[in-house]
C-alpha cells in the first residue's frame, strides 16, 4: 500500500469537503431543470439559485442583488477591470506588480490597446505598499475615472492589504476600489455594506467546493455591462446557463466557512506556528517571504537562500508525497519563476516554495512534512 500523501497546497485549490460532496449530489439529483425555462422543473432550479444567491449575500452582509455567479475569479476580476473601463470610464488604475496574474494580463490587455494607463505601486520584501504613495497617486489621478484595485490577500505570499483604509483613502479622493478577495473569502470576516469597496470577488474552489463556480460583488449603483454576451442570464450581467450544482456547493460551502471560522482559524494558526517553528529548527538558514503579521494564517511562503533548482526540489518532495507549489499554480508547467518573489526579491539568490494549510491538515503531517523537507534538502545548507 502507498503512503499518504501531505497536501501543503490548498492556496492552489482545495478538496471537496465530504459534507460538501454530499451535498452537490443531493442538488444533482433534484435541481436539473433549466433555471431560464417557464416549467415546474425550471422554477425549482431558479428558486434554487437564488435562495443560493442570498445564503451568500448573508454571510457576507450585503444585498443578494449585488451578487452575480460566475465560473472563476478570473472571470470575475476581468469582468470588473474591462467593464470599470469601458462601462464606468475609468482611465486610469493603479495597482501593484503582485496582483494575481489574471489581474496584471487584464492590465496588460487594456495598456497595450490604449485604453487605460497603469500605475504600480512600489512593494517591499514583504509585498506590503506604502499608502503615502497610494495618496500620492491619488492626488495626481483623482476622481471616478480612477480605480484602485488590490488584492486583499495576497496568493502566494499570504500578505494582507488593509481593505477598509485603503478603501477609505480611495474613496476620499473620488476613486473606485476594487479588491481580488479569492484567498480571503472563507477566512475572512466581509460586512461589504459597510466596507468601502465598489467590487470584489470569490471563488469556490479555494473554500471546499468544486470548481467552476464563483461569483463577483458589484455595488449598487456601478453599472458594468458584460463581458460574456448572450442571455439575460444573472440580470443580464453574464451570459450562460448557470452552473446550478456548483452555486449550491459555494452556498453551502460558504456557510459552513463563516459557521466554523473562529474555530478553524485557530486549527490553522497552530498548525503554520508549528509549520515554521519547526521547520526553522530543522533547515537552518531559511527566511520568510511571508511578513511576521498581517498575514493569512494558511499560507507560508519559504525563501531557501542557497538552493538554486526549485523545479527538482518540488519534484523531490513530490516523490517523497509531499505537495506544495514553486508559486502562484496558474504558473505551473512553466520555466518562468514566480512574478511576485522576483519583485520582491530581485536579483536574489535561491528559491521559494508556498505552503497552504487546511483547517483538517494535522500536527501528525506538520511533523512528517518537515522529516520529508529535511531530507530532500540535506547537505544542501
């Protein structure tokens, strides 16, 4: 029989709950009809949505109109940053250099054509900005033609953007803010009515439910018009029949998140101190990419100074069945490092591996993870 295998990557995606499967095959064998459809059995699947849509919306205190499922964060994220441009006239966006991918490539996209200008903001080791230099910005570009958009927290190296002062001090000088909250839905505490912000996003995978489902905030009043054209589907905001087994798996999901919060917080907060205490003890030489606060209690980003092949370094951990990521996962396959570690660390020596944390994972595994660490890197130090 094999070993069990130690997953260390949840920040990548995450396993369906058991109660969570359980759950999307009862809707499976219930819901089936076409939410658009007139019959009986397309009704139900409506009203199935949008009790769904209300779950969500109360656990994360704002209006269930406000809410629109999608079928990815990326889908989301690009939904706003398109939309902000072309529906709202935002012209300029200021941002940072380690927003998730699908964030830099939607920059990217409206940069090359003209219709939006950048503007990055400067980071430090830790991935973490200066807000006098967000102000600054601010005072050069003011106004509703203006979008600040920033991650709440950040996907590989688990920093944490203070999304209610940094909304503030958008908002103070006219600006929209938009934050990716894909890695702080479910672990996070969100009262949207009352936080200033104008859009953020979520994504089901990374809270125990299935791929394929996720979902944008807009608030009341910010107008998009879609990016995905056809039937008037989700209020006419994105087309496509809904994907009704998944949004009952985000729902349920999402609740059980915000019911077990303050009690899986605190499963995970022993487990990444006893992750790096011990780790640090074993592999001497180690630094954090990771800051020592303000950091999401799941993910750990180790910097190994002295060891210059990552790609053999995953795999020799993978062999031995332990499965972390080299950086971001929409990066995986690639030869092309990590954006975010060579921002914050240009031109440094050595390599860098993410390591997420489930609430279940156990202090049995935070033990065996190091004995399996120690061994692949022996003699490299």
């Amino acid at each position: 029989m094999s070993k069990k295998r130690i997953y260390f990557d949840h920040a990548a995606t995450t396993p369906l709950l058991p109660e969570v499967k359980d759950h999307l095959c009862e809707v499976a064998g219930k819901y089936y009809g076409n939410p658009s459809s007139t019959h009986a059995e397309g009704r139900a699947s409506r009203s199935f949505i949008e009790e769904s849509r209300k779950t969500v919306s109360r656990y994360l205190s704002c209006n269930p109109s406000e809410l629109f499922f999608t079928s990815s964060g990326s889908e989301s994220n690009n939904l706003i940053l398109k939309s902000c441009v072309r529906s709202l006239g935002v012209t300029d966006i200021i941002s940072t250099p380690i927003e998730h991918a699908c964030n830099l490539r939607s920059y990217d996209w409206l940069s090359e054509r003209g219709l939006a200008r950048i503007h990055y903001l400067e980071v430090d080791r830790f991935g973490r900005f200066d807000e006098e230099q967000l102000d600054t910005l601010l005072r050069r570009y003011p106004g509703p033609t203006t979008l600040v958009s920033l991650m709440h927290v950040n996907n590989e190296l688990g920093t944490i953007t203070d999304i209610e002062s940094t909304g503030l001090l958008a908002h103070s000088h006219g600006a929209l803010f938009h934050s990716d909250t894909v890695q702080g839905i479910g672990f996070s505490r969100y009262a949207l009515r009352d936080l200033p912000l104008d859009f953020a996003t979520g994504s089901a995978h990374k809270f125990y439910a299935p791929k394929g489902s996720a979902f944008v905030y807009i608030r009341s009043g910010n107008l998009l018009d879609p990016i995905v054209h056809g039937g008037s589907q989700e209020r006419n905001m994105r087309a496509g029949t809904e994907n009704i087994y998944g949004i009952g798996a985000l729902s349920f999901a999402l609740s059980r998140c915000y019911d077990e919060l303050d009690s899986r917080l605190a499963s995970l907060a022993q487990i990444r101190e006893r992750f790096i205490s011990n780790l640090m003890e074993q592999v001497p030489g180690l630094e954090l990419n990771s800051p020592p606060e303000n950091t999401s209690p799941k993910i750990v980003n180790v910097h190994f100074p002295w060891f210059e092949g990552i790609d053999l370094m995953n795999v020799l951990f993978d062999v031995e069945g332990l499965s972390v990521s080299a950086g971001s996962a929409c990066s995986s396959g690639a030869e092309k490092g990590s954006h975010v570690i060579s921002t914050i660390r240009p031109n440094h020596p050595g390599k860098a591996v993410r390591f997420s944390f489930a609430h279940f994972n156990t202090t049995q595994e935070v033990d065996q993870a190091i004995e399996i660490i120690s061994k692949c890197l022996k003699g490299k130090w």
